[in-house]
C-alpha cells in the first residue's frame, strides 16, 4: 500500500481529491501526483466508466490503469447516506478537488463547490465538464472524437482537398487533463498568495480551442477556414514530408532563413537561396508548388539514411517517420526515458510515457507505487488525508482587483509558439511579461498569413507583453538582459534554438536563488538529438503521431494543430506552477527543462499503455490505431458526422434510435449486433465492422436530422465543423473565450476563476 505522505517533488504536501472520471480529470491529477502532490481517488463501487475501456491487461483497462498512477484508491458510493460523513471529511481536508461530470451533476451527489466551500473555506475546486456550463449542448456527453469533430481540430487534419479526418488516438484528453492541471495551479497559487478558496472552471470544448492556438490566430485574421495540406503546413514552406529513394518518407521543416540557408546546402544547391521566388517565408509560401516539386525531386534521389546524417550535419530539422516499434527501441527515446515501464499491482507492468519535465532542485517521478483499484478504501475512510493540517497564522493580502500571478515578472527570451503562448498564459493571469528579441527577432513573425506588422500567430502569442528589442548582440546588450534577469521571478527560453546570444550562459549571468528557469528543448536533455533543432512535425514524426491519419501505403499527414508546442506549453507552464507553489514555501527558485517531444510522448501514455501487453487483440482500434483506416465520421445527406453511444444505459434506448432511422427490421435479427450495440458505432471496438451498415441509413438524413434523433435518445451526435464556422457556432459562443482589441480577435485562456476577468488580453 502506498505511503500517503510525500517527500519530494514541487508540489509536496499538496492534497488532491480526485473525483474525476473518465480521462480529463483523472490524468490532470495523476499529473500533479508526479509534482508529488498526495492524490486520493474516489470512485464509485462498480468503478467509474473507464474501467470499461479496452483493451485490457490481466483483466484491467489500459487506459484506466495508465489515467490512475501513483494515487490511493477508494471506492465510495456517493448516493449512500453511511457515506457522506466519510466524503464530509475528504472534502474538508483537501486543498484541491477535481470534478470533470456534466454540469450540475457534483452538486446532486453532493460535492459541489458550495458543498466543498461549506465544509472549508481554502478550498480549489476545479471542473470541466464536455462542453461548457451554458449552451445548447451543455448537457451532452464527450468523447475525444466528438471534440476532435466539433472543435474543429479534425477539419486541420486531412488530404489535400479532400475530407476532415479524426485523429485515431485519444489526444484532446489528456491535453486537456494537463491545461486542466495548469488551472488548478493558478488556483491554488491564488488561494495560498491571498487566502481565499477559488472555483476553476473550464471545459474539455474549451480546451481544445486552447490546443488549436496558432491555427486559430490564422483562422481569426482571416474568417477563411485553413486548407487541408496533406503533410504541408499552411503557415510555412518547406514544412512537410519527402519520399527518398528507399521508398521511405523523411519530414523536413524550414521556420526562418538562417534554417533555408542551410537546407540549401544540405541538398547542394546554394543557387535555390538567392531564386527570388524562395528568399523568404512568405515568398516560398505563395510559390508552394514550385518549391515543392524542386525539392521532392532532390530528396527522392537519395535514401533516407543519407538525408537523415546530412541535415543532422547541418542542423536543418528532420526525422524519420516512427512508429510504436521503432519508438520503443529507439536509443534517443531510451536515454531521455519518454517511454517507461510500470508495475502495477492489478495490471502487471505497463508502458507509459515519461516524466514531461526535470526539476534541478525538486524532482518529479512517475515511478511511485500505485494502488489496486478500491485497496485503500478502509484506510481512507478512517483516516481521511492523513495528519492534521497546521493552522496558518499567515496574513494575508487583500485580493480585491488581483490575479493569481500579480506582480510576478517574467522574462520570455523564446521564439515561435510553446515559449510565447506560455508567457501569454502567464500574462493573462496577472504577471509582467517582457518579451526580447536579438537581431531579425522571433522568427514566427514571419509566418503565413501575415499583415504589415507580424503574422497573426506572433499577434497572438505576444499581444499582452512589453517587447524589447536588440539589433546587435554585444557585451553592452548582454549586461542589460542579464540585469534584466536579476529583476525577474521567472524566464522562459530556447536552449537550442541557434543565434548569436548564448542564452544558457546570460541565464547563468542573471541567475538567483529565487529565479525559475524554463529551458525549452525540441527533442530533450540527452541521446543524440539533444541540442538539435527541430520542428512541429519533425517532433509528431518522431514521436509516432504521423502514424495516425491517413493510410499505410499512401504519404504521411499530419496533425494540422500545432500538437507538440501546445503539449510542450501546457506541461512548461504547469511545470512554472509547480515550482511558483514551491517556492511560496521554501523561497527558493528551480531550473526546469522541457522537450516537445517528452510532452507528446508524456500525453501518448494510453497508447503505450494499450500495446504494452493486452490480454487480447482487438482490432488496430483499440491496440495499434497506425494500422486502422483513416476515420471520416459517417456521411450523411450533407456534411459528416460522429456519433458515440458510450453513454448509451438502456437497451430500449438502442432499440428506438434503430427504430427512428429504419435499421430495426433488418439488424433485430442480428444478435451480435443487438447485443454489442453502442459498441458497433463511434468509439466502439466493432466499429469498423458495422460502419458501412450504420452509412447505408445515414444517407437518407441531413445531419441536422440525425443529430436530433442521435441526442433525444441519450447518446451523442455532433457535426464536423470547420475553424471559421465556430465564430458563429451558439455553443463556441457560449464559452466566451473569442474577444475583440483593436479591431483583432483573440482567444483567451480556458479558465475562469473567482479572479477579475476582465483587462485580461493585453497591457501595452
């Protein structure tokens, strides 16, 4: 049985309730237990809906198992009045719980926040529930399909011209669980700098607009939805994958010129840098085409091999395309552990992905004993927490007008996206922000669409900060940083990015004990790629996510978001939290590092977990989605839709949904498909086997149509939307995270909590 107590990480001493279900809440706890916070998780008896999940190893749910490390475990029924003197006592002696049920649904059980207020009054309480706490579908359940569909996160996803594709791993999830851990955070930041209990709420919707930043900015400059390009990237060119003469694909991305200047001669071809039609971004942006074809030429007449040890050489961001195999005996991966192996005592010993980050001074682990499901519900109930919390005789500033993160300083030496978007995040929440730049600065100013200013991710990502510009680097320059450092609480930078300043040795100027140091990698601290520099996809190559979309035996696609720099962002700014909370107790600063690649690799956890060793073969679906087809939704008369019946309790209910579309006469005699019902549609495992029989009547209904008939009976129906289309969506708007400055649109953080919302969005 594990230990209660903790002795090490940032967040020790911190005492989270988990109420969560499913992945979102549970994984954003099983996060703050690698801090070293102390977790409880408090299920019902039958266990909660994951357990139900395939596959299964020695009897358990992968994706239960991986979602729940490291956590005591205790399983009590809500609704039983013997219980509620018991649930009483958690709530009372819990700095944090974490809810993630539909709206309404805590406080009927008896765990609200008021509830949870009542019974102590420092409480952080967060929630997220599917989509939103207001809106017509605030009552509707969520997989991370239908979020993927509706959110329009799928609509960036696809070939070229052709339709949205869903991405065939669970990512919106566990992203989202680990924004949902960054809230709790500046929760318990405000609650512990100004002494008052706070509630967070968000919303799994409104957190997958949230990983979709950048190609949101585009969409919002624009009101045009973004193109599908296959493994193209819209905001910059070259940004794709290569056949080589092997017959094999190499991913291949130029951000700046410094990075097109050395492609040109890593292909030995200087001449294609001084072509007028490629010497900038957007010059190669509008000549895609040509461009494209001039350089698939050169690579295809070369094998991979030669091409990967060529542009190492000359530090221009590539990598094979990975999959799970080749991932888990990979020597880069090994060295930096992005993929671990756990024993657990129901489920045997289990993959999962590695610690996102490193702290020099408090150390996390994922490796901590985790419990049997329901083994410490004795222990939990008579004791509660454990020892008794010491009363603080601590005073208090009044928090009238502030923000959790007020008067904190930060300096963002970063470019590009997760650096910035994580001192945006900071900005939104109260601290001072100036941004540097050294010479031609942040290269993503330069990216597509632009305006006579900067692009609108730069816009985006920068709008709220102070920016101090340096054309030259010198000794003068340096001294000023380094100073500027010294006054600061926290600074943000990229370790590899290649320039004139030597950032890891200002740092080293401007260090002091209380500072907290981000250092931002592409592929981590160790192995053969440390130091290298490397892109959005050459990190979802390498990580196996490219795996995902599309066909075996037709060319990669990518995730069209910007999925490793919002991983790498959300895990960098939960990782600033955690050190902020720690130094409020010890007074003492911490220097972290995270990679895009550990972050991916860290949010990929239930898939490691589901080929680790199932107890039987499922399908690709549920055991190795690189080999399962793309995954369009279902066509109807108009657009595409997904529907899920996960949720789906009653069997009648099946029966009228197949009565309402005209399927009840044929498949009533079908007893397979009878009796496996919500299991042969949407997330099910015999998907594939009936997705044409499903087609065949979806064709003679609108998707309005079938939405209708889909959510009236309990089960979740929702339509594939474009990025434009969501400015208008009733649902999107309801969330109230799209604002207007200065005739631009942006989109704020998720989170809302009893702190000032307003003057939010920018301070110069």
């Amino acid at each position: 049985m594990p230990s209660i107590e903790k002795s090490y990480g940032p967040l020790k001493g911190l005492r989270v309730l988990d109420c969560g279900t499913a992945i979102v809440g549970p994984w954003a706890a099983t996060l703050l237990s690698f801090l070293g916070a102390k977790v409880i998780k408090l299920e019902r008896p039958s266990g909660e809906i994951t357990r139900l999940a395939r596959p299964h190893q020695n009897g358990w749910s992968t994706a239960y198992t991986v979602a729940n490390l490291c956590k005591m475990s205790a399983e009590v029924d809500y609704k039983d009045p013997k219980s509620k003197k018991y649930i009483e006592t958690l709530l009372s002696e819990a700095d944090v719980i974490i809810e993630n049920f539909r709206p309404g649904v805590a406080d009927r059980i008896g765990i609200g926040f008021k509830k949870a207020k009542s019974l102590n009054k420092n409480i952080v309480y967060a929630s997220s529930s599917g989509w939103g706490d207001s809106g017509p579908m605030r009552d509707m359940s969520a997989v991370d399909s239908h979020l993927q569909a509706f959110s329009g996160f799928a609509s960036l996803n696809g070939e070229k011209g052709k339709k949205p594709e869903i991405l065939r791993y669970t990512h919106i999830d566990p992203s989202g669980g680990a924004f949902l851990a960054a809230g709790v955070l500046l929760g318990v930041l405000f609650q512990k700098r100004f002494g008052l209990a706070n509630h967070i709420v968000t919303s799994h919707l409104a957190m997958s607009l949230t990983m979709q930043a950048s190609k949101l900015a585009e969409s919002l400059s624009t009101n045009k939805p973004i193109h599908r390009f296959g493994s193209e990237c819209s905001a910059s060119v070259p940004n794709a994958c290569f056949l080589t003469l092997d017959k094999k694909y190499i991913s291949i991305s130029v951000q700046n010129n410094r990075q097109w200047n050395s492609f040109c001669k890593a292909i030995g071809d200087d001449s294609l840098s001084n072509d007028k039609r490629f010497m900038s971004n957007l010059l190669r942006v509008d000549n895609r085409n040509d461009l494209t074809e001039i350089i698939s030429e050169r690579i295809f007449s070369l094998p991979l091999r030669w091409w990967i040890i060529r542009f190492l050489k000359f530090n221009v961001p590539a990598s094979p395309v990975m999959d799970a195999d080749s991932l888990f005996s990979n020597t880069h991966v090994r060295d930096n552990k992005f993929i671990v192996d756990i024993n657990t005592p129901h489920a045997g010993t289990i993959k999962t992905g590695g610690l996102p980050w490193s702290f020099t001074r408090n150390p996390a682990s994922v490796e901590q004993p985790s419990s049997f499901p329901g083994e410490d519900t004795l222990k939990v109930l008579k004791e509660g927490f454990g020892q008794k919390r010491n009363k603080s005789d601590r005073s208090y500033t009044s928090p009238s007008g502030k923000l959790p993160l007020t008067g904190f300083k930060v300096i963002d030496l970063s470019s590009g996206y997760a650096g910035p978007f994580i001192s945006l995040m900071l900005a939104e929440s109260g601290a001072l922000v100036k941004k540097v730049e050294i010479g031609d600065g942040d290269w993503s100013r330069e990216l597509f669409p632009k305006s006579d200013k900067a692009s609108a991710v730069f816009e985006a990502m920068n709008r709220n900060k102070e920016i101090i510009k340096f054309t030259t680097i010198n000794d003068k320059s340096k001294s000023q940083i380094a100073k500027m450092i010294q006054e600061s609480d926290i600074i943000i930078y990229d370790s590899n990015e290649s320039s004139e300043l030597d950032v890891k040795e200002i740092v080293k100027d401007g260090m002091h004990s209380k500072l907290i140091s981000l250092d931002l990698s592409y592929y981590g601290e160790h192995g053969y790629l440390s130091g290298k520099e490397g892109s959005e996809l050459t990190v979802q190559a390498m990580s196996g996510y490219l795996k995902s979309l599309g066909s075996i035996e037709n060319e990669p696609i990518r995730v069209g978001a910007d999925i490793s720099e919002s991983a790498a962002a959300s895990m960098g700014l939960v990782s600033i939290l955690a050190a902020l909370y720690n130094r409020e107790d010890c007074g003492h600063g911490d220097s972290i590092h995270v990679s895009r690649l550990g972050a991916l690799m860290s949010l990929r956890s239930l898939q490691w977990a589901a080929v680790s060793e199932p107890d039987k073969w499922l399908g690709p679906s549920y055991c190795l989605a690189e080999t399962d087809e793309p995954r369009y939704g279902y066509k109807t008369k108009d657009k595409n839709i997904f529907v899920s019946m996960m949720n789906l309790r009653e069997e009648s209910s099946f029966k009228m949904i197949l009565k309402d579309l005209g399927m009840i006469e044929e498949l009533e005699r079908d007893d397979k498909f009878i009796k496996e019902g919500k299991n042969t549609i949407g997330m099910g495992y015999l998907t594939r086997e009936y997705h044409h029989v499903w087609e065949k009547y979806f064709i003679n209904f609108s998707s309005k149509e079938l939405l209708e008939i889909f959510n009236r009976h309990g089960a979740t129906a929702v339509e594939f939307l474009e990025l434009n289309e969501l400015f208008s969506n009733r649902q999107i708007l309801s969330l109230n995270m799209i604002h207007d400055y200065r005739g631009n649109k942006f989109l704020r953080s998720p989170w809302v909590g009893l702190w000032p919302q307003s003057d939010i969005f920018t301070k110069f």
